[in-house]
C-alpha cells in the first residue's frame, strides 16, 4: 500500500507531497480501522432494522414515534 504524506514550510510557503509505501504497522492500523467501520455499519443497520420492526409491531410511524416521545 501507498501513502502520501504532504510537507508544508511555512517560510516558503511550499507543499510537497512525497509517496512512499506504507510500514506494517500503519497497514495493520488501516485495516483495524476499516473493520471497525464495517463493524460499525453492520450494528447501524441492525439497529435501524430492529427499530423498524418495533415501528411495525405497533403499527405506527416514526414521525408518529417522535411525537409520543416528545
């Protein structure tokens, strides 16, 4: 894997980007990373899908939802 890493000087006011290959530590913390986020997405979805089954079970929207608890 690739990675850029961008270099400002702040007395020139030049950035330079450098690409280099990424170390094994900083490929392992990108796909710690991205399996926290698909783990992440799944309980989303698991989530919205249990609320909309209680939404169905009582026979109400959401809207319908907010305004009891509000």
């Amino acid at each position: 894997m690739k990675t850029i890493e961008r270099i400002f000087n702040a007395s020139t006011g030049e950035t330079t980007d450098i690409e280099r290959d990424m170390t094994a530590e900083e490929i392992a913390e990108v796909e710690r990373a991205q399996a926290q986020a698909a783990e992440r997405a799944i309980k989303a979805a698991e989530a919205a899908t249990q609320k909309q089954a209680l939404l169905n079970k009582l026979g109400i929207t959401e809207e319908e939802a907010k305004l009891l608890l509000s």
